[in-house]
C-alpha cells in the first residue's frame, strides 16, 4: 500500500512543470538568498503560517464535530 501511495505521488510530481524561478536565479552571479532572508525571514513565516493552518485545522474540525454530536443529540431526543 505504502508503495502504491509512492508511486502515485511519484507520478503525480512528474507532472508538475519545472521552476521557471530555478533558471533566473542561475543566471545571476552571487548568492543572494541570506541577504534575503535577513529581511524576510523565512524560517519564522514558515513557522507562523503552520501554526496559523494548525488553529484554522482545529476550529474547523471543532464546529464539524460539535455540528454532528449536536445532530445526533438533537434526534435522539426528538425522533
């Protein structure tokens, strides 16, 4: 199953077109990516942008669940 899972996403990659952002940054002639992240900060918005998926995650699973325990509730005590 495991291997399945693989091979599709595998499959699935290779569909997916090259970076053009790949080629543009080859061409230039340093390395500019520390300088860059000296002013955005990727790590910390990465870090931010999975706690801010984390709480949406958690909200949404919340009123789904509250949703059905209310629809079960709610018929059993009035057929």
């Amino acid at each position: 199953m495991i291997a399945l899972v693989k091979t599709l996403l595998s499959f699935l990659y290779a569909m997916l077109p090259n970076s053009p952002i790949r080629e543009l940054v080859g061409k230039f002639d340093f390395d500019f990516l520390h300088y860059l992240n000296w002013i955005v900060p990727f790590d910390i918005a990465a870090n931010i942008t999975r706690a801010w998926l984390s709480c949406i995650l958690l909200y949404y699973s919340f009123n789904i669940s509250k949703k059905v325990i209310f629809d079960v509730v709610l018929k059993k005590l009035f057929g």
